[in-house]
C-alpha cells in the first residue's frame, strides 16, 4: 500500500444541536473574537450573543459574496485594528473562505499578494495563523475541514488559494441544522458541489484508502439527498447532505479534486458566477469526457464505471447512460448553462488554458487535451 497521510481539524464535531456548544468552544481559544458572517448578519446573532454572555467581545463582520481580493484586504484592516485572539467563520463556503484567510492574514506582517498561490508570489506564511472554527451554514464547498482559502482576483480575472497546511480549523462543527431552509438554488448549486466533491476524489490519480473509504459510499447518498430536497424540505435529507459535503471537504483536502474543480476555478474568476453551479453544469460533460480518455481495463475506466453504476441506480437507468440522465435531471431542477453563468463561449479556449496548470488538474484520472476541455464546456 503507498503510503499517505490525513490532513483533518484538530477536532469535528457533528450533529444536530451542536452549534449550541459554539460559544464555549470559541471562547475557550481566547476573548476578542472575530466573527466572520454571510449577507444575513442576523442569522448570526445567536452566537453573538452566546459569546457575549461569556464573556467575549466580538467584532461581527459581514461577507456579502464570494471573497475577492479588495474585499480581503479591506477585512484584515480592519481585523488587524481589533486584534482577535480567535476567528469564527459562520456560513457558506465563501464566508468560510474569508474567515480562514483573515486568521492566516491577522498576524502576517505582509498582504495578501505576498501569499496567494499564480497571481502572488505564493509564499509560505511567516507567522502561524490564529485559530479558526467553523460553522458550516450549508453543504457544499466543505471548507470547514480544508487548508486553503479561496480568493477572487478581477484584475487577473482567475480564482486563486491562500493555501497552508496550518490553516485548517482548530475546530469544524458541522450542525445540519444550520442549514435548514436553505434556499433552493443555493441547496442545488452548493449540493452539486458536495456530490462533484465526492465523486472527483474517488476517480482522482491521488486517491488513497482513507479516501476512498470516505467518497464512494457519500456518492449515491449525496445524490439521492439532494433529490429529496429538491421536492421539499426535509431533515433527514439536510442531515445526509451535510455529512456527504463533510466527506467531500476531507477528501479533497486528501485526494485532490479533478477537471470539474480545475475548470471551475478559470470560468469563476472570469465570470463571477457561483462556485457549486459551475461545478454542477460541468460534472456530466467531464464524466464522458474522462470516460472517453480512459483506456478499457485502466483504475481510472473501472472507477469511472462504478461511479456511473452509482449515479445510474440513483437516477433510475443504466450506468451507459448516467451522465445523460444527471445532466438532464441537472437542467430539470433549474441549473443554468455555463452561457447563462456569464461565461462566453469565446473564453472556452482561454480557459482551458489556464486550468491546465491548476492544482485541481493534476489530479483527474486521465489526461484531457485541451480540445476535450473546450468541448466539454460546450457541452455545458
């Protein structure tokens, strides 16, 4: 067996009813505390005055959409003014992003462009980062348990990481509750992500058992959840989501991802649309795309194959025909085309470019051309 290692949080908590250990946890790190929120700053005033009544003062910041680089840097001024002990992330995976890099960021004595992987000069954190805990609010990214933050740069029109290993939260404390009532795109975009992050690490070149262990059995579950919840809301369902994005964040943060994720990075810089339905328009199109550049008898057909079988039982057919059927129930529950998430076919040929030096492409199972790219997103 080749040897590997796991990458995790310090500790992960899981459950219904858990978010309501969150206060004394995050005070137990420190008093001044940073709580990063989403766009909704009331959906985080029960932990703000949780803290409180501990003792704790916070200073409650907002992150209104997917982080980039002006709204990074105008957060750590003002965090660097406060001078936390501790950062709190409560939301989706963009408001987690910005948390994670804040409490890396904080005690650095240099900016963001100092570190931030392609567009910066990518180096190593001097100082170590300040302890993080996150709250997941819904199931998708799984960034509560990886050790890199994602940050928008328009000038560069590209998506780039902050990325240590040291990064990762003290403690992720994942409440499905939190999640309840999500809105319905946001379910099926950030769902999508969570299936495409289980899925991409099992076929990866970079599995390893604890993946694998991890992935292929969240495959179905992840899929049949989402489908449930795309007829209504239901907690059993929101409970199974939540677990299979958890597995997707830990085995991503383990196994690497694939094309999905290495197009997905390009076309979000470019157009600003959001991460999950990016990921979910193109997981259908990669699938064949990898299926038709796996030689018969590879790792990568075989497992190409069971994933097929898994989506096809699910969706009611063959595992022939699994990637027709999820594109089509895909364009059913209402996901827009790459067209209509701003990305202009004119671009196909640039992006593919670009992606093919991400870190998310080094792991797919097979090599894919960059016309295999191109027709993969048209096929999006």
């Amino acid at each position: 067996m080749t040897p590997f290692g796991i990458a995790a949080p310090g500790r992960i908590l899981f459950g219904r009813g858990e978010a309501g250990r969150a206060a004394g946890l995050v005070t137990g790190f420190g008093r001044r505390i940073l709580l990063v929120h989403g766009r909704n700053g009331g959906r985080a005033d029960w932990l703000l005055r949780d803290i409180e009544a501990l003792g704790g003062e916070v200073l409650a910041m907002g992150c209104p959409a997917e982080p980039d680089l002006a709204l990074l840097e105008d957060s750590l001024g003002q965090a660097r003014a406060f001078a936390p002990e501790v950062v709190v992330g409560l939301g989706g995976g963009a408001t987690l992003d910005l948390a994670k890099a804040l409490a890396a960021l904080v005690p650095a004595p240099d900016g963001p462009m100092e570190h931030l992987e392609v567009v910066g000069k990518g180096r190593p954190l001097v100082a170590p980062p300040l302890p993080f805990v996150a709250l997941p609010t819904t199931s998708g990214t799984g960034s509560e348990v990886t050790k890199n933050a994602v940050i928008g740069v328009p000038e560069h029109r590209r998506k780039v990481s902050l990325r240590d290993d040291r990064m990762i939260a003290r403690i992720a404390l994942v409440d499905p509750a939190l999640t309840d009532g999500c809105p319905p795109g946001v379910t099926l975009a950030s769902g999508l992500d969570a299936v495409t992050q289980v899925i991409e690490p099992y076929v990866s070149a970079r599995a390893t058992p604890f993946t694998d262990a991890i992935t292929r059995p969240a495959i179905a579950e992840g899929l049949r959840a989402l489908m449930r919840l795309e007829k209504g809301e239901d907690a059993t369902s929101r409970d199974e989501l939540a677990w299979v994005s958890l597995c997707g964040g830990l085995a991503l943060a383990n196994g690497g991802l694939g094309a999905v994720h290495g197009l997905a990075g390009v076309i979000g810089g470019i157009s600003g649309a959001a991460h999950g339905a990016i990921c979910g328009t193109l997981l259908a199109p990669v699938l064949r795309a990898n299926l038709a550049a796996s030689a018969p008898g590879s790792t990568a057909r075989a497992r190409l194959g069971e994933v097929c079988g898994l989506l096809g039982q699910t969706l009611g057919t063959s595992p022939r025909e699994a990637p027709e059927a999820l594109e089509a129930w895909v364009r059913a529950a209402g996901l827009p085309r790459l067209a209509d998430l701003g990305l202009d076919p004119a671009d196909h040929a640039a992006v593919a470019e670009a992606s093919a030096v991400s870190s998310s492409m080094k792991g797919n199972p097979v090599g894919l051309t960059q016309a295999a790219l191109v027709e993969a997103m048209r096929q999006a």
